[in-house]
C-alpha cells in the first residue's frame, strides 16, 4: 500500500511539469500584449518597452519558463496585470467557494446517481428500469449552462424560490444553502446520468454472480442481498467512475460559476483569460490542475482499498 502511494505521488511532479509547460506556451501564442495591457492603450512605446522589461519579457521563452518555475517554487504566483493583486490572494478568496459548489453538488448528486442506478438495475427490464435509462441518457446531453439557465428562469425568476445570481455566505448558514442550491443542482444534475448509468451495469454483473445466489439461498433478504453484496461488490468501478467525473467536474464548474456569478475559480479563470490577465490564468489553471491530478490520486487509492487484489500488486 505504501508502495503504491509513493508511486503515485512521484508521478504527480512530471505531470504537473508538463501541465505548467503547455499553460505556459498557450499563454506565449495569445495575440495580446501583456505590457501592453498593463500599460493601458495610451500609453507611448517606451513605458511598453520598460514594462516588458520590468515583466521579464524581452528575454528567450525558455529563460521566462526557468524563471516562472523558479518563482513558482518561492510560492509566487505572480501579481495581476488588471488589479496589481498577487494571484495568491485572489485564488484564495475564490477557492473555497467552489470547494462549497463542488461539495454541495457532489452531497446529492452522488447518492442519488447510486440510488437510482441500482434501483434500475433490480427492477431490469420493467418500465421503471426504461425511465430511469433515459432521463440518465438525457441527463448526459443536456450541456451544464442550458440546465442552468432553465433553472435560472423558473426556480429563479417565475417562481422566486430561490436567488440564482452570487454566493449568499458559508454552507452553514441558510443564506449559504439556498444561494448554493440552483448552483448545486446544476453542476449535480449532468453528474448523475453517467454514475447511474456505471452503477446500474455494475450491480446487473454483480446480482449474477455465485456469492449473491449464495447469499439467497442462506435466507437473506432482498434488501440485505442488494445492499451489503450486490452494491458493496459493485462499487469498484462506480468509485472509478465517479472520480474522473468529479475531475470533470471541475470543468462544468467553470460554466456554471459563470452562468450563477458564483465568485469561485472558475468564474475567475473565464474573466482572467477575457481581460488577458496571463498570471492569473495560469494560476487558476495550475490550481485545477492540482485538483484534477488530487482527485485521481485519492481515487486510485479508493480503488486500492475497495479491492484487496490491488494491494500486492
């Protein structure tokens, strides 16, 4: 186990290596100017000039790259070119508000996509099993920002039960919960079609196999056979599934802080790439990055325990 784990860890350092390389030469190839930017368009070509100088950016790509990285390393981030804010500061006001997003999402969409996959699966081949699979099918194709938007103008707009626009405090308070909520059920909503849909094909292997048979004929009932042999076997792959989704995830969570305003790092990225404010992209992109590579390294170590063949492997 600890082997894995160390494994694991060493492969996040070239990963990341690689991510920085190619945030960076994006950033090279957008037509804008950064001096420019932070000049303002009056500004005569010798300010440009000092700036570029001042930003390091009359020297080769490659030295800029030594330097971001050397930087990087002090735990430098970097200062905006909008505000003159160091990115720091500005991602971590923004990083537990999609922590907030990402959890409440992930508090309802997780059980409820297992819920539902496994009841389809129990139930094959009725008609409750054919509703299920397709509201998961039209779950999966409907974009994140449509579903959104629909729920911005009913729930929001026609209805007025909840805000749908800004962040109305902690999760533990009630402001906090129903600024959330429109916000949760959309980034939640795309997430449960795939997650019933893996759980629902994992339970259907899982209800034939000899130890389930085995479990019925002790005597055990349905609900004890579903839940502590057919379920607790069929989560292996679900816990795959579900963790490339969160991933994802946070990628839908660009959309949807943009849709809601919700003042995350997502919503942070869209206005640092719109107003070519180049450090702060890269340092939102390094930190979902991160998140994406954490969020995969917690899964292979879920999978590690959930299946005890991995341990000696």
């Amino acid at each position: 186990m600890l082997r894995h784990v160390v494994q694991r860890l060493l492969l996040i350092a070239p990963v990341m290596l690689g991510v920085l390389l190619i945030g960076f030469l994006l950033m090279q190839v957008v037509p804008t100017d950064p001096a420019v930017v932070r000049a303002g368009p009056t500004a005569t070509a010798d300010v440009v000039a000092a700036i570029r100088r001042d930003l390091g950016l009359d020297q080769p790509i490659y030295v800029q790259f030594a330097i971001y990285l050397w930087r990087l390393l002090q735990g430098d981030l970097g200062v905006s070119i909008i505000n003159n804010v160091p990115v720091t500061q500005e991602l971590g006001a923004t990083i537990g508000p999609t922590l907030e997003l990402m959890f409440a999402s992930l508090f309802w969409s997780i059980p409820a996509g297992i819920a539902l996959g496994t009841v389809a699966a129990y139930y094959r081949g009725t008609l409750l099993d054919r509703a299920i699979t397709a509201l998961s099918v039209a779950g999966g194709s409907v974009p994140v920002f449509f579903l959104g938007l629909v729920l911005i103008w009913f729930v929001g707009f026609q209805w007025q039960l909840l805000p749908f626009t800004g962040r109305g405090g902690p999760l533990w308070t009630v402001e906090g919960w129903q600024a959330v909520a429109l916000p949760a059920l959309t980034l939640g909503g795309v997430f449960i079609a795939p997650v019933a849909r893996m759980t629902r094909t994992a339970v259907l292997d899982v209800l034939g196999a000899e130890h389930v048979r085995t479990a019925r004929a002790k005597g055990l009932t349905e609900r004890a056979v579903v839940l502590h042999h057919a379920l607790r076997n069929a989560l292996i792959p679900v816990v795959t599934l579900i963790g490339l989704q969160i991933g994802f995830l946070l990628g839908g969570a660009v959309v949807t802080e943009t849709v809601f305003s919700w003042p995350g790092v997502g919503r942070l990225a869209v206005g640092a790439i719109l107003s070519s404010d180049f450090p702060m992209a890269q340092g939102t992109i390094i930190v979902l990055s991160l998140g994406f590579i954490l969020i995969n390294l917690v899964v292979d170590l879920l999978y590690v325990l959930l299946d005890p063949r991995m341990r000696g492997a």
